[in-house]
C-alpha cells in the first residue's frame, strides 16, 4: 500500500477551495462536504497509485475530484499530491 503526503502547496490549495465555498458561494454544506470526500478519493491512490492519467511527457499524474483536478506524483512507495485546481483554470503553466 501507498502513503499519501501532500505538498505545503496542495494543503493551502484545499484550504483555498473549502473557503472559497464555504464563504464566497456562502454554502458551508457543500464546503463540508467537500472537506469530507476529497479525502476519500485520494485514498484510493493508496492502492491505485497509477489509476490517474498521466499528463502529457512529465511525471506528473491526474485524477478528478468533481470539478477539481487533484495532481501528484508517485515516488518509491508514496503518493505526492501535489496541487488541486479547478477544471477551468490553466494549470498546465504551474506543472
């Protein structure tokens, strides 16, 4: 089995996307919600570790999470996850 560590940039990420609901589209419901799963659909890299596309000639592998991209890296026997971004930002500037 895996081990998933997040990078200081995709906590900050999380915590971005869980404000950016809870008080800018004001519905903590879904914020909580969102809090909730996420965790649980990252967790299934732990034995999947290659189920997500790899993006384009990089390292680098994505899966989705609703409308979030969730980007990580898979090294010796961990899980790296690296980024989350929204479906419509431009991430392939930052990867």
């Amino acid at each position: 089995m895996y081990r998933i560590e997040y990078s200081e940039r995709a906590i900050i990420d999380l915590n971005d996307i869980y404000n950016y609901i809870y008080y800018d589209l004001v519905n903590p419901i879904v914020a909580i919600q969102f809090r909730k799963k996420i965790p649980k659909s990252i967790s299934n890299l732990q034995i999947f570790p290659y189920m997500g596309k790899k993006y384009n000639k990089t390292n680098f592998r994505y899966i989705y999470f609703k409308n979030y991209l969730i980007i990580y890296l898979v090294k010796n026997q961990n899980v790296e996850i690296q980024a989350l971004f929204h479906k419509r930002q431009n991430f392939k500037n930052v990867i």
